[in-house]
C-alpha cells in the first residue's frame, strides 16, 4: 500500500491555525483574565489579588479550550472569524 504524504495545502491550513491557536488564543486568554479578574473582584468579596489569581487558573482552562476549538473548527473562514469576533469583543470591553 502506497502512502500519500500531505500537500502543502494541508500543511499550511495546520501553520494557520497553529497561528491562530497559539497566538490568537494568546491575546484572547490575556483579555478574558483581565476582564474575569474585574468582574470576580466586583461580584465576589475576594480581593484584587485572589480575583486575579482565580483569573489566571481559569485563564489556562480557557487557553486550552480555546486551542481545541481553532483545531476542531471545519473551516478556516469560522476559525479566522471567531478569532476576530472574539478579540474585538474583548477590546471593547477593555475599552469601555
């Protein structure tokens, strides 16, 4: 049996959304700990500190399934597009 080896179409649709899942989820994570530490302080009579710690666990269990969901997504148009849609979504949060 004759094995077929990738094209570079497969291998650049897996870079993309290596990209996405590292980098994206990255920036996406980091907006969402900020935002989670914000609110857990507001709504919790924990202190600054506690919230941004409870944050920052909850921020590698949202990294983590923000990766599997760049990597299980069909296409990379919703891959692409959920990234943007979430990455202005916390912008504008942080900003306003």
């Amino acid at each position: 049996m004759i094995k077929h080896k990738p094209g570079w179409p497969y291998r650049l649709e897996v870079t993309w959304r290596l990209l996405a899942a590292s980098v994206g989820g990255y920036q996406v994570t980091s907006a969402a700990c900020a935002l989670m530490a914000l609110a857990i302080a507001a709504v919790t009579p924990l202190t600054q500190a506690e919230a941004v710690l409870l944050a920052t666990l909850l921020g590698f269990l949202f990294y983590a399934l923000f990766a599997i969901w760049m990597f299980s997504s069909r296409s990379m148009l919703r891959v692409w597009s959920s990234l943007l849609l979430a990455l202005l979504i916390s912008a504008w949060q942080l900003l306003y």
